[in-house]
C-alpha cells in the first residue's frame, strides 16, 4: 500500500490535461451553476424542515429525529455507494437522484394543499432526500477531479464553498419569507431547483470517469479496497475521524439556533436572517481559503479553524439578542470553508481516479455518519436538560477535538502537494 507520500507524487502524474480558467470550463460552469440553483433551494427547505415539524408537534425532539432521518442513509449507504458509483456512469446516477429528490420534495406542498400533511411523511421525505444525497454527493465529489485539473481543485472547492456562502446568504431569509407567505412554498422552491440541475447536468459533456477495463468483481471486495487505501493513509485517516467529530456536535447547531432565537421571540424571517449572516461569513472564508492555503501549512490551517469552532461556540450562551447570533453565527461559518478547502482539495488530489468514489463513501461515512447521532441527541438534550447545558456539552467536545488535531503529527507534519 502506497504512503501518503507516494500517493502525492502519483497525483502529479495523472492530470494531463492543460488547465483552463474556471469560468472558461462550459462544464464546470453547468456543473456549478445548476448546484448554485439546487443548494439555494435546499437552503430554503432545510430552514422550513424544522419550522414545519415544530409546528405541527411542539417537539424539538421530533424536529431533531426529522434530521436525523435526513442524515442517517451515510451510516446505511455509504460504503455501498462509493463502490457502485465507481462501477455506474456517475452522471446517470447524479440525474437519477436529483429528479427522485425533487419528486419526493414536491410531495410535501401536494400534501399541504389536499390538507393531509403527517409528521410521518415529513419523517419519510426526509429519510428519502438523505438517501439520494448520499449517491449524489459521492458522485459529485469524485467527478469534480474529472471536470478540473488537479491544480484547479483548491480554487474550485474554494469557489463551491464560496457559492454555498451565498446559497446560505440567500437561500435561508428566502425559506423564512417563503414560510411566512406560505407553509408549502419553500419546499416548492426547493422541487424546482432539483429540476434546474437535472437540466444543467445534461448538457455537460465531460466523461464523469476514466474508462473502466477491469472486471468487476464482489461488491464488498471492492468496497474494501476503499478502506484499505484510507486506512493506510495516516493523515487522510485522522481527518476523516476529526471532520467527523465536528459534524457530530455541528449536526444539531442549525436547530441550536433556530431555539435560541424562538426564545427570543424573533420570526421565521428573522432566523433565516440570522443564518444568511453566517452565509455572509461562508462567503468571506471561502474568499480569502485560498489565499490561506497557500500562505500557511495544512496543518497550520487545520489547527487554526479547529480552534475557531471551539472557541466560538461558548458565546451562544451569552447571546442577548438575534443580532448577536447573527455575528457568532458569521464567525462560526467563516471557518467552515476554509477548513473544508485545505481538506477537500488535499485528499482529492491523492485518491486515484479508480477508487475516487470507494474512498470518498469512507471517508464521508466516518465524516457524516455520527450526524444522525449529534441531530437526535441536539434535539433530546435540549428538550429534557435544556439550551445552555446543550450548548456548554458542545463547546467542551469541540475543545477536546481541537486538542487532539493540534497533538497529531501527520497533521503538524503534512507535506504540501506541489
């Protein structure tokens, strides 16, 4: 098994291709442009998720056990997943989902306007969303290497974090109004914007993969030549367990907010506002990631934002009003991209086309698979031992986390690319 090192000096040699500017790649472009039209819309419905579930049940726990729904098929699928999406057409597989996703969503409108709307379809919907988005987002990860070159992956994750700074700027106040003007219409919006990337993903020419000339062979076999590369990879490895770490605590921080700003009584509009505030701050730390990734060491990088989530956190408590949680909110989501750039783009370069959706299916299983895990036990701690101990439990998880990415040697040690 190749180390980390020999595996950076294969990533120099498998990426023939002159590169082009960003915004001269057509297919890069439909690639970004009709994922800028569908995370808007998930913005919009992931902000009405929880309303619509309180609403109709008064529970903060079944609002958390509705997002644990959403993120449960990682656990279940993912492993799975990246081995079929190396054996499919990973275009197929991306249109497939988003047309499923936007026919599921568009059941929810349906149901509100013949007024037979349960929290168990709700539950059902979400559990259907989070399946397809598991096949779509390992395909999308593991084709993006195919769409750009290797030295183009830091600025196009870094323009991907940037559009999803924006989505969460517009997406989240459009949801709350959308809401306040109509219970079904964020979730309408959100149908459509599916269709939209349908659309933008056939006209793309690329080839979402090399050639195939293998012979298949078991399933599990080739799901553990995933595991084997990662698990060898000792960096690779460890970020995979501290990304993880973070999403269990940050699974729950959407409904964190919306309670503390529900106990201050603000409105439906008011909390998207406060969640395009981060977007604001999404869109600033995508802007100045690459910068940072190539002034400081990935591991430099790394440790910084870890503390930055840890330190922030503890200040939720204290929040007097919905202006405050609006600018901890933007702190906390300045350091979301930049970590998710240096990350991204590092382990993007190293996987071999081959095995780009195997290890990405690992990888995201141990980075998302504790999210079901962080919704469920958000929505019960803050329901039977309420907000502030929810929130003092986080903020001590989140120490220890920075903690261990700041004793780690291979994260100390990690050698740059290029």
């Amino acid at each position: 098994m190749p180390s980390t090192n020999d595996t950076i000096k294969h990533a120099e040699q498998t990426q023939p291709n002159k590169p082009k500017t960003l915004w001269r790649n057509r297919d890069y472009m439909l690639l970004w442009s009709g994922q800028v039209i569908s995370s808007i819309g998930t913005q919009a419905s992931q902000l009405a998720f929880p309303l619509l579930v309180l609403a109709l049940t008064r529970s903060p726990a079944q609002a958390g056990f509705a997002g644990a729904l959403r993120a449960l098929p990682y656990l279940i699928f993912s492993l799975p997943a990246g081995a079929l999406i190396d054996r499919w057409d990973r275009k197929r597989v991306m249109i497939f989902c988003d047309t499923g996703r936007a026919l599921s969503m568009a059941s929810i409108p349906f149901a509100l306007a013949i007024g037979q709307l349960t929290v168990l379809q709700l539950f059902i919907v979400s559990a259907i969303e989070g399946t397809l988005y598991v096949f779509f987002n390992i395909a999308e990860a593991a084709c993006l290497p195919r769409v750009v070159a290797k030295e183009q992956l830091p600025a196009a994750t870094a323009q991907n974090m940037a559009t999803d700074g924006i989505n969460a700027l517009i997406g989240p106040p459009l949801g709350g109004a959308l809401y306040a003007l109509g219970s079904m219409l964020p979730f309408l919006a959100d149908a459509i914007s599916y269709f939209a990337s349908v659309i933008s993903l056939f006209f793309i020419k690329a080839n979402f993969q090399e050639l195939r000339v293998a012979a298949r062979r078991k399933l599990w076999v080739e799901i553990g030549e995933g595991l084997s590369w990662l698990w060898h990879q000792p960096l690779i490895r460890f970020m995979a367990l501290l990304t993880g770490g973070n999403n269990l605590i940050s699974a729950g921080f959407i409904l964190i907010v919306i309670v503390l700003a529900q106990h201050m009584h603000a409105s439906s509009f008011t909390i998207g506002v406060i969640f395009a505030t981060g977007g604001i701050g999404a869109i600033l730390g995508a802007l100045i990631a690459t910068s940072i990734q190539k002034r400081f060491s990935f591991g430099q990088v790394i440790i910084g934002t870890s503390w930055a989530f840890a330190l922030v956190m503890p200040f939720y408590i204290i929040a007097p009003d919905p202006l405050v949680l609006s600018i901890l909110t933007a702190a906390v989501f300045i350091s979301g991209p930049i970590y998710n750039v240096v990350q991204f783009s590092y382990r993007s370069a190293l996987i071999p086309d081959e095995l780009q959706g195997r290890v990405n299916s690992v990888f995201r299983l141990i980075a998302f698979g504790g999210q079901p895990l962080g919704l469920a036990l958000t929505g019960l701690l803050i329901q039977y031992i309420g907000i502030v101990p929810t929130i003092v439990i986080d903020s001590v998880v989140m120490i220890l986390l920075a903690l261990a990415a700041t004793i780690n040697k291979h994260v100390r040690n990690a050698k740059p690319l290029a």
